[in-house]
C-alpha cells in the first residue's frame, strides 16, 4: 500500500498478559522500524528490519519483547507477559531510503 | 544523555507570520536530519530533510537550514497557518538506515 498500516489502534491488556501489534510497510521499501513513544514525547527505537532479516535489535528489551517481519506477512511485535511500563504508543515506520514512514501506531494499555 | 535537542517545547506565532522551530544535537556523526508533524492520536509525518552536506532545503513554505559548526539546525514555515499547529519533531540519523533519534518535540500553535 501507499501507508504504513498498524492494527490494531488500541489494545487493552492485563498485567501478564500476551500483547501482538502489526504493521504493513509501504509496498517496495526495505527496511521497517518499531518505536515505542512513552512520557508523551519520546521516542524510543526498538528494533529494524531489512526485508525478513533483522538489522538492528540494539533496542530491544530481550526478555519478553520479540519480533518478526516475515515474506507476504505483517510485521509483527510481541510483547509476552506485559508489565504497566510497556503501557505507550507503539510506531512502525518503513523506509527506501533515508526518510522513514510512520504509520498511525498502537496504543497499548497495560492494566 | 539527549542527542537531539528541542529547547522549546511550545512556540505560538500570528497566521501569516514566519515560524522558527529550532533543534540542537551533539552528534557530529549524524549524516541526515529530518522534521516531522505530529497531530494527536496520529503517527508522525515527514516533512522536510537535509543532508549534512548541504546547509539549505526549501519545500513549498518549509524550509530547513543546517549550521554544522553550530550543531543547530531550523524550521521555518513561511506564511504560518492555522493547519500548520501541531507538535514538530526534530530527529537525526547517521548513514545507511539507522534508526532515527527523536528530539522531545515543540508544539506549534498558529492563531488566527
């Protein structure tokens, strides 16, 4: 597509619990980007992607967050036993070059 | 340890006149720099970018300047309108798609 897609839009959760986001890159671009926007403002990078590959994982919280961005599916991140501080918006962004493009986000509500 | 530095977290401006958001890093490495606007409950959009070899690009009514020696560089929208009221986030990048590092953003209003 012409967007970047991110289902869903909100996503409530119990502590615990098992949270999945997907994101949809604009069709022909490489790479793709998950970031977390916590305290209203800040952006935080998580992890990219280059096609199916993993580019950059510096970001990552291993424990109980992963990733997959696989041929002919959506992106997706998973966070596994969600905390209260996991509670933000998360971004996808794709890229062909060095302008990234977000798309709308989900917020996640960690309860 | 902010890299990426937005001094003025809100800025209002009369329709019509020039807005000048402003942005700081400290990483001589970065190689692009980019802003974007931010509406509520919406992902950010890009708006303009400049690489670090050049010291103007000008869009429309967006312009950014770059000052390497000072680590600065600015938003201009000229004439503001009331649309253009958002947050703006300045962000940079160093060379072969990394990730983008965020300032903390300055919310622009353009009154009437």
């Amino acid at each position: 597509g012409e967007e970047v897609a991110q289902t869903p839009k909100h996503l409530v959760r119990g502590e615990g619990q098992k949270a999945k986001l997907y994101c949809a890159p604009i069709k022909g671009h490489s790479y793709v980007f998950w970031y977390q926007q916590v305290l209203k403002n800040e952006f935080k990078f998580l992890i990219s992607f280059q096609n199916e590959n993993v580019f950059d994982e510096t970001g990552m919280p291993k424990e109980r967050f992963s990733a997959k961005c696989l041929p002919n599916s959506p992106c997706s991140l998973e966070i596994q036993a969600t905390k209260l501080e996991d509670s933000a918006v998360y971004f996808c962004a794709s890229s062909q070059g060095n302008e990234q493009f977000f798309g709308p986000g989900t917020r996640l509500t960690v309860l | 340890d902010q890299q990426v530095k937005q001094n003025s977290p809100s800025l209002s401006v009369q329709e019509g006149r020039i807005s000048i958001l402003n942005c700081d890093y400290t990483n001589s490495m970065f190689d692009y720099f980019l802003w974007y606007k931010k509406y509520p409950a919406e992902g950010p959009t890009f708006l303009i970018s400049i690489s670090s070899i050049k010291d103007k690009n000008e869009d429309g009514r967006f312009t950014v300047f770059l000052n390497k020696s000072a680590k600065h560089l600015s938003l201009h929208i000229v004439p503001s309108q009331p649309g253009d009221s958002a947050v703006y986030f300045c962000a940079a990048s160093f060379s072969g798609n990394t990730p983008l590092v965020f300032g903390k953003g300055t919310r622009l209003s353009v009154i009437a």
